[in-house]
C-alpha cells in the first residue's frame, strides 16, 4: 500500500533500504493522508527541482514496513505525524515530527544537503 501523492513511494523496507544505499541524500515523509502531513509532501513535491541532488520519498506510517522509520532511535520520542528522515550517505543525520513549513524544511535540506 502506498500514499496518494506524487512523490515516488518507499512500500516495504527493503526499498527503504535501497533507496539510502542507492542515493546520497534522501527525505522520506512517514505519514498519512492527514491535515499534518498533506503540506509536508506539497512541499516536497515543490522542492524536487530545485533540490536535484536530493531524492524524495514518502512512505506509508501503518504499514508495518514503516516499523524501519517508526522504530529508530532517532524517532523514539516523536508524539506527531508525519515523521520526516534525512539521510546522507545512508545515516539518518536529521529528523523532525509533526507538520514543517517550506522554511523548516529547507533549513534542514541546506543543512545537510549543502556539501
């Protein structure tokens, strides 16, 4: 099962797995077709041309193959959805909980990402 959005979609964990093997910098969106996370993927959709170097993701949040985002140290004390990972050379170097703004996100993408 996949979002409804147009991002390209992490199914299971193993794509997850593929996907931060397979490309240098990585955001994926864990959440739900929600009022929290709708913005943060419309975001994201923005921004996938102007940040070329980065690959977008988003992935179901009850799918039990989202256990791999849910259940990361990083993760363990997040209360709100959607949760958001960003990964550089396959570590998880940043992740935030609940809904961000265009400004929010593109702090942490320059952040990151720059380099």
């Amino acid at each position: 099962m996949v979002l409804q959005t147009n991002l390209e979609h992490v199914a299971t964990a193993k794509d997850h797995a593929e996907i931060i093997e397979n490309n240098k910098n990585v955001m994926i969106c864990c959440g739900r077709m929600g009022p929290m996370c709708l913005p943060v993927y419309d975001i994201m959709e923005n921004l996938q041309d102007e940040y070329s170097n980065v690959a977008f993701r988003d992935m179901l949040f009850d799918s039990p193959e989202a256990a791999v985002i849910r259940n990361h140290p990083a993760c363990s004390s997040f209360m709100g959805l959607p949760f958001v990972v960003y990964y550089k050379n396959g570590e998880l170097v940043s992740a935030t909980s609940s809904i961000q703004n265009r400004e929010q996100i593109t702090e942490i993408l320059n952040r990151e990402f720059s380099s």
